[in-house]
C-alpha cells in the first residue's frame, strides 16, 4: 500500500490550524483564523513570506502567506466606508471540512458563513469557501462565494499571497509584459515592462496575463481568468520600518503576487456562485 497525504489540527503560536503533508514531503500550514496559509514548503524549501511579527491575538490580520481579501480589495468596496480594510475574512475564525487524501493529493475546504460576527460590518448573507489543493511541486487555492441572500452581492478582493524570495532587489518576475498597469504610487497608467524589478517601492495592478507569470525561473503563478488584476507589491525598506508587524528588513525577503478584482466589484444575483483560484508551481523542483 502506497503511503497517504495526511491532515492534522495543530496551531500557529496558539491559533488553531490545520497541516496538509504528503508523502512527497511537501507541507502546507493553515490556520482556521482567516482560514490563513501560512506556509507552504515544497521541494525542501519554504515558498511563503510569513512575518515573524504578526498579530497572533485572533482578532487581527496576519501578515504574510496568503491573506484573503473579502468582500473588498483595500478599501474599494461596495460599503468601503463601514468594513475593515481588505474586508473582515482576514480576521474572523472559519471552519474547516474533512480533508480529502490520495496518495499524491490533498484536498482541505473552509467555509465562512455569514453571523453576528460578520454582519455588524456586512448586513449581507453568504457562504465563502477556500478550498486548498495540493500535489507535489504545486498547489492551488481556490475563492468560492455564494450569494445565499434574496439581493444581490457586490464585493471584490483578493489572494494576498506573500512569496519568499531571497532577495527582492535581486528578484525578477516576467509574464505581464504588455499588460494595462497602474502605479497606485504615482497614480500613472502604462504598460507592463517585460520582465519587473524592485529597486524601490512597489505597488502595482496589471490587468491579469492570459498566461502563467515566473518569478525568477524557479515559481510560475497563475490565476484564473474570473480575477480581473494582479496586483505586484513590495513595500521596500521605508514603509517597511512603519509596519508594527514586519521586521525592518522583511521587505527584502518577500513579494506579494497577487489574484484579484480592484476596479470594479463582481455582482452576484441572489443564489448566484462565483470561483477564482491562484496557482503556485515549483519549476526544475
């Protein structure tokens, strides 16, 4: 018999959690509090950017790995004015499902349905899924919302994924060459460069590739075709150094690429289902 995937419950510095490993040895950490990734090795090597200094009261967001934005990207939303920036997925606690185990697959979903919790910012009744997949070299987190109320539901957001990389100023991400960009820092419109560095500050949205993105030949990240944007972001060492819950040079060691709806919201009828899912592949693993 050919060993299994397994899925544990553990915790995070206190916070429940949930770990997916496979025989393989690839390993993924998540925890219920935002239904939060936390980490992600494969091929030996961490994959996630997940700050030393994060909030861990169970209240706050966590910073790093992959934060889900709902039900707004930032603080574009359709009631911006009244829900916490990013939206309040970050910060409430999920549940999560049985996990599903192959030998070579791992399967785990968590769910979000709307409560007193969630309608003290959001006076809208849904359900939110995550449902994480992972195969050796490879996983894929996937947004799943359904509008369970009798109107409709507006609402954009984000995966926030937070990538390790060794050395941001020396990091290269090719795939959006041609692509719309708005630099949110100058509030300038022009067309994505080929290949993108980060000798500075960074923070980017591009109209989403038709094809997968690599950075620096070792990561392709692709997202489906439902995320209109991808935002490119790296805070460089300035704001850095005003971000209670980074290290002053946790810039250098990451860069958020990121699945996402900036502009304009999604608007489900009543009943209606949306997906959108981002895609992490270790290439030459």
């Amino acid at each position: 018999m050919r060993a299994q995937a397994t899925c544990r419950d553990t915790a995070y510095a206190g916070l429940p959690a949930c770990e997916l490993t496979l025989p393989q040895g690839d390993r993924l950490q998540v925890a219920l509090h935002g239904a939060h990734v936390l980490s992600w090795v494969s091929g030996g090597q961490e994959r996630l950017y997940l700050s030393p200094q994060s909030s861990v009261d169970g209240q706050a967001a966590i910073r790093g790995g992959v934060p889900v934005c709902f039900p707004q990207f930032n603080q574009r939303g359709p009631l911006a004015e009244r829900l916490p920036k990013h939206g309040f997925a970050r910060n409430v606690a999920w549940q999560a499902d049985a996990a599903e185990l192959t030998d070579d697959h791992a399967r785990l979903t968590l769910r979000l349905k709307d409560k007193d919790q969630t309608r003290q910012w959001w006076p809208q009744s849904f359900e939110a899924l995550l449902q994480i997949d992972m195969r050796p070299g490879a996983v894929q987190l996937t947004l799943n919302i359904h509008n369970t109320d009798a109107q409709p539901l507006a609402f954009s957001g984000a995966l926030h994924t937070y990538l390790a990389v060794p050395d941001v100023t020396q990091a290269s991400l090719q795939g959006l060459g041609g692509q719309a960009e708005w630099d949110s820092l100058t509030d300038t419109h022009a067309q994505a460069a080929d290949m993108l560095r980060f000798a500075a500050e960074f923070d980017r949205v591009y109209e989403a590739a038709t094809n997968p993105l690599t950075l620096n030949q070792t990561l392709q990240i692709s997202q489906s075709p439902s995320w209109a944007h991808t935002v490119v972001w790296n805070p460089a060492q300035d704001l850095c150094k005003r971000l209670a819950d980074m290290p002053d040079d946790g810039w250098r060691h990451m860069l958020c690429v990121e699945a996402a709806q900036v502009y304009t919201p999604i608007t489900l009828p009543a009943g209606g289902r949306w997906a959108g899912w981002q895609r992490l592949q270790v290439l030459n693993p």
